[in-house]
C-alpha cells in the first residue's frame, strides 16, 4: 500500500501565545480570573511550558483532564489552581 502521508509538526509560538494571554486579560479585566486549558499536555505542546508562559502573562488558573498533569505541574513547582 503506498504511504499517503509523511511525517507531521507542529510549531508553536509561545510569544503568540502570550500575547494572545494579555489581550485576553485586558478584555476582561482585572478582577477578573482567567483559566487557561493546558490539558493533555497542553494538547501536546509541552505542558509546563505552556503553562509558565500562560500563568507569566495573565491567566491565573489552570484547567487539566487527569490528575497526573496536576501532579506533574506541581513537582515542577506550579502551585495555581
């Protein structure tokens, strides 16, 4: 059977990401709580890196699917909710 697909990736870019974080935050404001979504490993783009940029840039809690994620983020030092 001939192989209809090569590989694949994905390229992300965290500045976007961030920056998507603070125009998120000035929309709602600042009394507001934000929850980023970085479950299944931030949907497989590195969920400690993810959340550190998120968590750096205005979102003030994390949502997961497991709790493995949680306590994977907490050995690594993510204490949010």
């Amino acid at each position: 059977m001939k192989k209809l697909l090569g590989p694949t990736w994905v390229e992300i870019n965290l500045d976007a990401i961030a920056k998507n974080v603070r125009n998120i935050k000035k929309l709602i404001g600042e009394k507001k709580e934000l929850m980023a979504i970085v479950k299944g490993n931030a949907y497989g783009h590195d969920i400690l890196e993810v959340s550190s940029v998120v968590l750096n840039n205005g979102a003030t809690r994390l949502a997961l699917a497991r709790l493995e994620e949680g306590i994977f983020l907490r050995k690594a030092g993510i204490t949010v909710p």
